[in-house]
C-alpha cells in the first residue's frame, strides 16, 4: 500500500504514544504501544511485523553508535563512584568555608562541569553540596533547584552530551540528514537557537550571583534558611540523599582528585572538541571509550579495585542506562514504522496551506513543553515530535538545510527539557529531590515559577527570530 493512502491512519502511532504516556506515565510503554499499532496499521503479523521492523530499524551503524555512547556514560558513571571521586571533592571543598552567594555559586559551575549525564549529574552535585549548603544556610529547595537546572538544560546545550548524540540519531534519516555526521552538525548549529536551555542554565547563575533575586515560594525557603537555620521547611518530607547505585569505594584507599575527578571529563571535552575542530567530525564515541579507559587503568594502578571488581563495576554501569537505552530503541522503531506510513507526508499534505516557520518553532516549543511536563518525559517526547516536525521544516525549506531546521531542533530540544526539569513526575526532578535531600513537592513548587518564567521568555525569543530570519 502507498504510504501516502494510509491517511489519517498514519498519525495512530505517534498519538496513541502521546495519549498513554499522559495516561500512564510511562514512555517506554507508550511507545512500544504506538509501535505496535503502527505495525497492524501497515498491514503486518504484529509478530513477525516487530521483529523485521526491529531489525531494520536497529540493525545499523548509526543506533549502535548511539547505543555504545550510552553504554560509556553508564560505566564512567560507575566508575566515578567505585573511585571515590565524589567523596574526595567533598573532602576538599569541606576545608573551604563557604557563605551563602559561594556555595551556590560553586554548586552551579560544579552542574555545568558534569554536562555528559543528566542522571549523574544532580546525584553528583546534590550528594557533593548538600552539607556545603547546609552550612552556608542555603535551603534544599534552592539545593535541589541548583541540580534539577544545571542537569538536563546543560545537556540540551552541549552537544556531545548522551542528549545531542540521541538527537542526532533521531535526526539520521530524515530529509538531508543522511547520516550522523551531517545530524552531528546539525545539533551544534543548533545550539545558539536552544533559548530554553541556555536561559534556564544562565538564570541559576544569575540567581546565584545575586544580580536576580529570588521571587515566589523559593523566595520565602531562602528567608527561612537564611533566619532560622531550617534548610527544610517544618512538616516537610525530606526525599533522603542516597546514591543511585549501591556501588562503594574499597576501603583504606584514597582518590587523586584530579585523576578520579578532572581528567576522565577533560579527555572526553579534549577529543570530542579537538576531533571537530581538526577533523570537521567529532569523535563522541572515543572520547567516552579513552576517559573509560583512562579510569579503568588509573584504578587498577592505585589498587582501588581488582580486575574482577572492574568488570562487575562496569557491568552494573551499564544496567543503570537500560531504561535510556530502551527508549532509544524504541524511538528508532516509532520513527520507521511513521516512515512506512507516510505520517510527515499526511502532516505536510495538511498544513503547507498555513503553517509559517514562526508559527512552526513557537508550536514545536510549546507542544515539546505541554508533552514532556505532563509526562515527565522529554526523550520520550523527542521520538514522538521529531519525525513530524522535521519534515515539516523541510518542506518549507524545499528540502534544503537551513536556520529553520537548526531552530526546529533547538524547539524541540528546549521543549522537551523543559518537562524533564520541571515536572513532578521527571525522573531528573525526582533525582534532583533525593540527592539535595530535598521535600519533593516543595521543590517542584519553588522552581516552577523560575521554569515558566524561562519559558515564556523562551516563546518570545522564538517569535522575534521567527519574524527576524523566517
């Protein structure tokens, strides 16, 4: 059956994904669900359909690439804590005493540094800063606002972080970007477009410095904290901060800051960096294999662990990343199954008679943030909107590459984070609770209104450039 015939019909996987994971809370569920429908749709044994669509969909280069930068992430996570990383830059920023302006200052740059996970990342700063804070009478709600903003926006901005290596293989494929190197390019283009995530990451610093000060619920934890000593509201819950994993340094061994620390962060910046500014082609994937490497060496050299210690660290490294790696999976699957339907075709076919590129990027903003917010998803958002929203911008384009679809991509990046850093039900969010040690509500309750500030914000930025450039 032509693709184009499907109709209507063509849009049932994306929005039977939309729907449940409202419903269920539950993308990697959602998906799989769409996909499956997708299947039928076409005409296929639901059986066989799944098993040859996962084939083709997940058989290439370009998902194992994504894959293996994933599996990395997990381990160099992994090894992070098995080193004592974490607990060395306790020890050393603990000799400093720092007030109020200074702690959270540090707590910021310290969320940027670790920009190549939004999982580690607020376990990372929330874990390290929590008894720095609490000296320096910072309230955990502003604590955990300090992670939840300096995880998954950085992310959004970097883009050889695990989120632009996601997008870039999400993009593969679709219209001009034939394949990762040219989606690569077209993530960092990207960059200065993604207002969402630029502006959520400046306003912490902002906030931190002084130059804005804080407004709303946030603003009464502060005076709180600061008077009274109270880093957590009376009658609260505090979410307690407990690692992600159960992985522990050896005792009896000491970690070298700035070989446990720095330098596993340093080469994956030097390579990926240096690679695309010598080479036009950034090496993502080997800058995680050398800082692994790197780290798997260093500690079989100071003894912290045995070969064999390694090994089961690394495995439970990569177990950490499954739910990731599943969604991954699953969203190259809804995107070829939306392929064989035709869905950005029947798209295109409705909207080309009024859909502008203003409205298109200030659309995909809001709708990225109204997906991910009610579903706490923003990767599972991206597999849903991409596949629709690219195409769109092409056909306005002429199928050329242009600033539209480097503004698309920011839209959707910018979107899709702004549920994963606000919404209650997030996994960033929740994570961002536990490690401050923060009530979980109260923290969702005093950083909305930095969030939606931001984003409004954001949605003008996008009608000014739209009516500038478009």
């Amino acid at each position: 059956m032509d693709p184009a015939n499907y109709g209507i019909l063509s849009l049932l996987p994306a929005l039977i994904a939309l729907v449940l994971a409202f419903i269920t809370r539950d993308a990697i569920f959602s998906i799989l669900l769409g996909t499956l429908v997708g299947i039928v749709i076409s005409g296929q044994n639901i059986l066989f359909g799944f098993t040859g669509l996962a084939q083709d969909a997940l058989g290439n280069a370009d998902f194992i690439w994504v894959l293996m930068i994933e599996v990395f992430v997990g381990i160099m996570v992994a090894y992070f804590q098995k080193s004592g990383a974490i607990n060395a830059f306790t020890e050393f920023v603990g000799k400093k005493t720092l007030k109020q302006r200074g702690a959270q200052i540090l707590g910021w740059l310290l969320g940027i540094f670790i920009f190549f996970s939004d999982y580690f990342s607020p376990l990372y700063v929330g874990t390290v800063m929590r008894n720095i804070t609490d000296k320096a009478r910072v309230s955990r709600e502003k604590l955990a606002y300090i992670c939840d903003s300096t995880s998954a926006p950085v992310c959004t901005i970097i883009p050889f972080s695990s989120w632009g290596v996601y997008m870039a293989g999400l993009l593969v494929g679709i219209g001009a970007f034939v394949d990762k190197d040219v989606a690569t390019k077209a993530v960092v283009r990207s960059v200065p477009f993604n207002f969402y995530g630029i502006l959520a990451v400046a306003m912490v610093g902002l906030i931190a410095l002084g130059i804005v000060p804080d407004f709303g619920p946030m603003k009464k934890a502060e005076k709180r904290a600061a008077e009274t000593g109270k880093v957590i509201a009376d009658g609260a819950k505090p979410m307690l901060g407990k690692e992600l994993s159960q992985i522990k340094p050896k005792e009896g061994i000491k970690s070298n800051l700035f070989i446990n620390f720095l330098a596993p962060a340093l080469i994956i910046i030097s390579i990926t960096l240096g690679t695309y500014i010598v080479m036009g082609s950034a090496k993502t994937l080997e800058g995680f294999v050398a800082a692994v490497a790197f780290q798997f060496v260093a500690m079989l050299v100071q003894r912290m662990a045995t070969l064999q210690e390694l090994i089961e660290t690394a495995v439970e490294g990569i177990k950490s990343v499954m739910s990731a790696i599943l969604i991954l999976a699953l969203a190259y699957c809804i995107n070829s199954i939306s392929k064989t339907l035709g869905t950005a075709d029947y798209v295109i076919s409705v909207t080309q008679s009024w859909i502008t590129p203003t409205l298109l990027i200030l659309f995909t903003f809001l709708v990225g943030a109204f997906i991910s917010f009610f579903t706490g998803s923003s990767w599972g958002t991206y597999a849903i909107i991409t596949p629709i929203v690219i195409p769109l911008a092409f056909e306005l384009t002429g199928g050329e590459i242009t600033s539209l679809q480097y503004a698309a991509i920011a839209a959707i990046l910018g979107g899709g984070c702004f549920g994963d850093h606000c919404s209650p039900l997030s996994d960033t969010t929740i994570l961002s609770s536990l490690a401050a040690g923060s009530d979980h509500i109260d923290h969702v309750k005093t950083q909305i209104p930095y969030t939606l500030t931001v984003a409004g914000i954001s949605s003008i930025l996008y009608i000014i450039v739209g009516m500038i450039l478009f």
